[in-house]
C-alpha cells in the first residue's frame, strides 16, 4: 500500500514530533522512546532508523548543552574529561555492539532503571542542593564517562538517566546541574556514534535534517524550563522517563 502521505508532509510530522521529543529529552532523556518508532513508523528499517535517530538526536542534545554553557550551568573546565571518556567508550560501545548481541541488556537496564526511579523519588540527595561528593572528578570520567557512555554506543535506552544517577549520587550534583552535564556527555556520546554510522552510510538525511531543526527547537524550550523550574519539574519527569523506557524494553522482550 503506496505510504499515505507526501515527502512535504512526513517531514512536517517529524519535525513536529522531533521538537516534542527534544524539549521531553533536555529535561530527562527519553527521546527516543517517541524519534525511534516515529522513524519506523515512516518506514525506515531498524539500522537506518537507529542511525538516523542518533544523527538527528546529537542537534537536540547539543542545543541543550549550548544553552546549559550559554546560562553558566555548566563547567566545562571539570567536565571535559568526562566528555572525552564518553566519546571513547561510545566509540569502543559502537564498535563491539557489532559483534556481540544486547539481549540480556534488555532485562537488566529495565530492572536497573526502575532502581533509578525509585532513587530519584525518594532519595533526599535529589534536590535543588549540592550534597556530599563521593568520588572525584577524574574517577567520575572513568567510571560513569567511559561505562555510561559504552552503553550508549552498545545499547542505548536510558542513558540520560544514567548519566544524571552517577551526578546525583556520585558528585552530588544537585538536580538542575546534574542534568545540564547530563546533556553535555549526551552529546558527547551521540557524537562518536554518529561519525561512525556516518561512515557506514546509514544515516537518511533527509528525515534527519527536519528533525534536527525540531530537536534544536525543542531542546532550547525543554533547557529554559530546566533552569527555572529546577528539581519540581525534573524530579517526576526523569522517574516518568525511567518508567517508560523500563516498561518498552519488557514489553519487546516479552513480545
């Protein structure tokens, strides 16, 4: 059956649907819950969505960085070894997922997110406060940079939260800030898998371009209101977002 609507027309519905995944995704990841099916939904198939995906989700995650850095709720001078390690480990992630299968990730993250969820309702570290700092700055790069950012290349949903766990409970960072360098090692990380599915030729600009607009779009709105309304917004939201992504993996790994 000849696709219903026209080239004009499905980008349209991209873009609207990549802006309402970025601004969703600069305030606690999860975007890819709505770019991914929207992507096979227009057609594409598993590689080329993915890929496409993460083309069009590195302008989003970008935006949001930009404008973290542009408010001052970033530090670049601590944060960039941690961004190099995510780099390297989506590099190393990218690379191995090609050669060995992520099923059993589709059982443990969901169980691991749902952990997530709970901390991030419940714990007193989550705030609009510092807290008390468990690990340093390098060990962070190495530990959460390098792990987190393999995962993303390796297997992906989730990462965000990931990400803004190892902030909160590793350098307590408060809420609003963990989720400012949360978006900075996102970009990162969707970067170094980006140039190699470049390389590949997987990548279907033409869906990736209008959504990259929406992605900006929707990441800048999604920053701002992370900055002004702190923890009260981000708090349901990441539980939300944890949530969702917990109960896609089960139910594709139950069907």
């Amino acid at each position: 059956m000849p696709f219903p609507f026209s080239p004009m027309d499905l980008a349209l519905i991209l873009f609207l649907i990549a802006t309402l995944a970025g601004l969703v995704d600069a305030i606690a990841g999860g975007g890819g819950l709505i770019t991914v099916p929207a992507l096979l939904w227009s057609g594409l198939d598993p590689i080329t969505a993915l890929a496409t995906n993460k083309a069009q989700g590195v302008f989003g995650s970008g935006t949001a960085a930009a404008n973290f850095a542009y408010r001052g709720a970033l530090d670049l001078r601590l944060a960039w070894p941690a961004v190099v390690c995510a780099f390297v480990g989506a590099m190393a992630g990218t690379l191995s997922v090609q050669h060995i299968g992520g099923d059993a990730l589709s059982w443990l993250v969901p169980l691991l997110l749902i952990g997530f969820a709970l901390y991030f309702l419940f714990s007193p570290r989550v705030s609009d406060l510092d807290s008390h700092r468990r690990l340093s700055e390098g060990g962070f790069a190495l530990l959460v940079g390098t792990g987190v950012g393999f995962y993303d290349g390796f297997f992906g949903p989730g990462t965000g939260t990931f990400f803004a766990m190892g902030y909160v409970a590793l350098l307590g960072y408060n809420l609003r800030r963990a989720t400012a360098h949360t978006k900075l090692l996102n970009f990162s990380s969707n970067l170094a898998s980006v140039l190699f599915f470049m390389a590949g030729g997987h990548i279907l600009w033409a869906a990736a371009l209008p959504m990259a607009a929406g992605q900006a779009i929707g990441a800048w709105i999604g920053s701002h209101l992370v900055l002004r309304h702190g923890t009260g917004l981000i708090r349901p939201m990441l539980v939300l977002a944890a949530l969702a992504v917990s109960v896609k993996l089960l139910l594709d790994q139950a069907g």
